[in-house]
C-alpha cells in the first residue's frame, strides 16, 4: 500500500473522526507552536523593517561629527576649552582620507528666529548647508530643485523648504517656488520643496547655502556638525577610519584624541551591524521557542499515537495474520501522524499568516502610524521550512508508535 492509498486514507480519517475530541486537543499544541512561530516571525519582521526603514532614511556609511568641550588638559593646554569646527576641516578631511566619498556641513540658526510672509509668522528649523546633504539624508524633491554648489559660492539668498512649511504658508495648490519668506527683513527666494517619509521634522526645516547662512548670521566660519559618507564596508575598517579622523582632528586643535567630550563621532555603519546582530539572536531564540514548541507537540502526538497502537492491538494481529509486512503497517501508523501533524501545523500557518496580514491591513486601511511595526511580513521559504518541519515531527512522531505496532504478537493480539 503506498502513501496515496485511497483506502489507507479513509481509514485513517475514520479513525481520527472517532476519536475527534482527543485528534483535536493532540492537534492543538502542533498548531500552536506553528501559529506562535509565524505570529512571532511576523512581529519580528515588522519590527525589523522599522529600523531598517528607518536606517534607510540616511546612508548607512555616516559619521556624524559634532565638537564640544575638552574634558582633560593636553600638554599644558587646560580642560574646559570650547572646540569649534570650520569649512576648512571639511576641506582637510576630504583631501586626507580618500576613503571619505561625501561632506557636508551643518549650522544652525538659534531658535528665536521667526519666518514670515506677509501677515504670516511661523518658527521653523533653520540650517545652512551643503547640497550634499539631499544624498546623505535622501530626501525627496517635491517641486523645484536642491541647493547647488552656485549657490554656495555666490552666497545665495535662497532657501529649499520642508512639505510641512510648505503647506504653513502656502494654501490651496498655491507653489512656492519663485516666491519669498523672510528671515530678520532679509528676503530668501524659495527654490525648492522637499519632503523627507521618515522624519517628520525634516519637514518642518527650512534649508539655505552654508555661507549664505555664516556670513549673515554667523559673521564667521563656524559649523556645528559635519556628516562624513565613506566607503568601508566593514565594521573594523569605519571604525580604523573613525580613529583617523579623530587623530587628525586632535592634533589640528590640540586635545587628546581619548578625549570623547571634546570630539563625539557617532558611526552609523557600527549601530547598523549591532542592530543586524540584535535581529539574527532575536530570530534564533524566535525558532528555538518555535522548534520548542513543536517538540512538545511532537511528544504529544507520540503518546496519543501509542495509546491508539494499543486501542488496535487486535486489528493489527488480524493484519499480520493475514500476511501484512511490517513496513505496510509501519508505514501507515506514520501516515496516520503526518496527516495529523500536518493538518494541525498548516492550520496553524494559515491562521498565523491570516492574523499578521490583519493587522498589517487594520493598520494600513486606517492609516495607523506604527513605526515600531512596518509591513509584518512572512517570508514563503519561512513557511515551506515550516512545511517540511512539520513533516519531520510527523514522521519522528511515528516512529515510536510504529515500531510498537510492529513488536505486536499475534497470537496474543487474536485472544483479545
């Protein structure tokens, strides 16, 4: 009798809606460990993308570099001094370090000022920077164009502007670009409107040449952070390249490149791959508690198959009565839990999946904000591997009961 026996399956259905109540509750614990499996997969999947969303909103190869105050002294020099960067050590980096693709500058203008158009006031966050930083950050134009390196080096009076300032000033389909907002009665001609999907508050900002800003409200070459792309792959090699670049800029203004306080340079690629590794162990405990639990199903079904051998002593005595070999009875007990098995579990991946795409629609057809929880997927090769799992626990499953069934003695079986 082979596997797709017509009769060998009639049987084994019979038998299993006999004993439906005890078929269902063994079934139970292989379908919830391949629900809790998927449903946990999927969870770990939406969180996962989350971060990975939110790591694409910027290029993953950055160092962002932001000087403070020392905190030690340095050959005679005292603690406390302020550090303060400058274009040229933009310049200097990038002439340095050919490994450093991308630079860019950022200063901030205090928080006081207030832009306006007509009657209309608002404060907004306001940067002078490099054109660079559309690449580093990724940002999308919406209408007009990014800053230039023209407009960097005519000083320009022009300014690109987030969808939120957009939508502050400008109602009705009305388009910025070729018009003015005004900054301290100086007049900025808008070029361009961005929108950034993953920052709201890149949306609020207002952007302008890098020397526009220092020389109007600086008054001097001064940057508050620098943001530094590079093209190391590799943990080791951002962080050597990190190490280099602090040892350049310590020496250039004489602090000890130990000193964290006076120098911060947070690298992007490291929390990346920490991150990544976070996931891996995450995914591992997730199987591990999935295998586990299909383990303990496995057992269960084990038992209930046992104690079914032993309810039909008697029917397999008259089977090997009447000439059965030991592998057609063996083969069928181990049917008998693949099928049961593998109901169970793909009862459990249909329902798992069932939820996790619930949710995921809930979320999306009401326009939920979950940033914690983006787009809960299941992947097809996660759920064939469950596939054969189940197969595996089926046939493990069986053995026991089989080999039971097998060791019957006849003779005993027929006096019964």
């Amino acid at each position: 009798m082979s596997f797709f026996d017509l009769n060998r399956w009639q049987e084994i259905l019979s038998v299993m809606w006999a004993n439906r109540l005890r078929t269902i509750l063994t079934a139970f614990s292989v379908w919830w460990g391949i629900f809790m499996l998927v449903l946990l997969l999927g969870s770990s999947n939406g969180l996962k993308n989350s971060f990975e969303q939110d790591f694409a909103d910027n290029l993953v190869n950055l160092f962002w570099v932001r000087a403070y105050t020392t905190s030690m002294p340095f050959q005679g020099l005292p603690e406390n001094r302020r550090i303060t960067l400058h274009n040229s050590d933009l310049d200097m980096l990038r002439e340095e370090f050919d490994a450093i693709d991308l630079t860019v500058g950022r200063y901030y203008l205090s928080n006081d000022y207030f832009v306006s158009r007509g009657d209309q006031s608002f404060q907004f966050e306001l940067v002078g920077t490099h054109p660079d930083r559309q690449k580093v950050e990724n940002s999308v134009v919406l209408e007009g164009r990014f800053l230039n390196d023209n407009d960097l080096r005519k000083e320009a009076k022009i300014c690109v502007i987030g969808e939120e300032v957009a939508h502050s000033f400008f109602q009705n389909g009305a388009s910025p670009i070729g018009e003015y907002l005004t900054i301290q009665e100086i007049p900025f001609r808008i070029a361009g409107v961005f929108m950034d999907e993953e920052d709201d508050d890149e949306n609020r900002t207002i952007y302008f040449p890098l020397t526009t800003t220092q020389t109007l409200f600086a008054q001097e070459d001064r940057l508050n952070n620098m943001i530094l792309a590079h093209n190391q792959n590799t943990v080791e090699s951002s962080l050597e390249l990190e190490n280099q670049i602090r040892a350049q800029l310590a020496a250039r203004y004489e602090f000890n490149r130990a000193d964290k306080q006076a120098l911060s340079i947070y690298n992007n690629l490291e929390d990346y791959e920490k991150f990544q590794t976070v996931f891996r162990f995450i995914n591992g405990f997730i199987w591990f508690v999935g295998i586990g639990s299909l383990i303990a199903g496995m057992i269960g079904v084990s038992n209930i198959m046992l104690i079914t051998v032993n309810e039909r002593q008697q029917e397999f005595g008259i089977r090997k009565a009447i000439g059965a070999k030991n592998s057609s009875i063996i083969g069928m007990v181990i049917q008998e839990s693949i099928v049961l098995t593998s109901m169970a579990g793909l009862i459990g991946l249909l329902t798992g999946y069932a939820l996790i795409t619930g949710i995921d629609q809930i979320m999306r057809s009401n326009e939920i904000e979950a940033n914690f929880f983006y787009n809960p997927e299941v992947d097809f090769r996660i759920a064939l591997s469950a596939i054969v799992v189940l197969v595996v626990v089926g046939v493990l499953a069986g053995i026991a009961p089989a080999r039971k069934a097998t060791s019957i003695n006849t003779a005993e079986a027929l006096k019964k």
